[in-house]
C-alpha cells in the first residue's frame, strides 16, 4: 500500500520572488522552475534529498504540506477513511505517470499523498 517515505513539501507563498529569495538566502535552497510547472518552482535543499515546491497561497493551502508517497492512492485513501481520515482532495494528475491526493488526519492535518514518478525518462 504506502512507501510511507516523505517525498515532497509544499510551502504556501503570498510573494513568489520574495520567497525565492528568503529560502535561498537563508537555508542556501537552489529554486528553480520546471518545465510545464512555471507557476510553482521547485526547491532543493543543499543535501539533494529534501526537496518541494513554492505554491501560491490560498484558502485551502495556508499551511506547509508533507506529501507521502504511496504505491496506491486509492487504496491508501480507502485504508485512511476507515481509519479516520477524511478526503480533502481527490486523485488527480500531474503527469502521464504521477498523480496526488490529500488527506486530512484525524486530528485535522492536510497530508498528501503521491503515487508514481516525474521522470518518465
């Protein structure tokens, strides 16, 4: 069902250029923009292995968000409602072989969750 590994961490940004340069200046992140997502940059920490996005802000993304990745969305969707969760956002693409959801916990935490790989290479 899950990997369980955190694979991504969205931060929600009001000023895209003044957070670009407040994470890059402060924690030495390298952002840059990805082909075919130029409205949400994508960040790399200096140990190559922590990464995410810069996303715009919004009602329904005010906070950071984890995203797990998972080798099922549906079936882990399904095991977190019977433990709890409730569906904050259904599947939905993001490549031709990527897609996210996002959970909220019991305790009412956005979790997402991420099935498949970007680079189809």
């Amino acid at each position: 069902m899950a990997h369980g590994d955190i694979t991504h961490i969205d931060i929600p940004v009001g000023d895209m250029e003044r957070a670009k340069a407040f994470y890059s200046g402060l924690f030495g992140w390298e952002i840059a923009e990805v082909p075919g997502f130029e409205d949400y940059p994508m960040w790399q920490a200096p140990n190559k292995i922590s990464g995410g996005g810069l996303a715009p802000r919004s009602a329904d993304f005010s906070q950071p968000r984890s995203y797990v990745e998972v080798d099922s969305i549906d079936d882990t969707v399904a095991a977190a409602v019977e433990a709890g969760a409730t569906l904050a956002m259904g599947k939905q693409q993001i490549s031709e072989t990527s897609w996210w959801a996002v959970i909220t916990d019991p305790d009412g935490n956005a979790i997402g969750l991420y099935e498949g790989v970007t680079d189809a290479g």
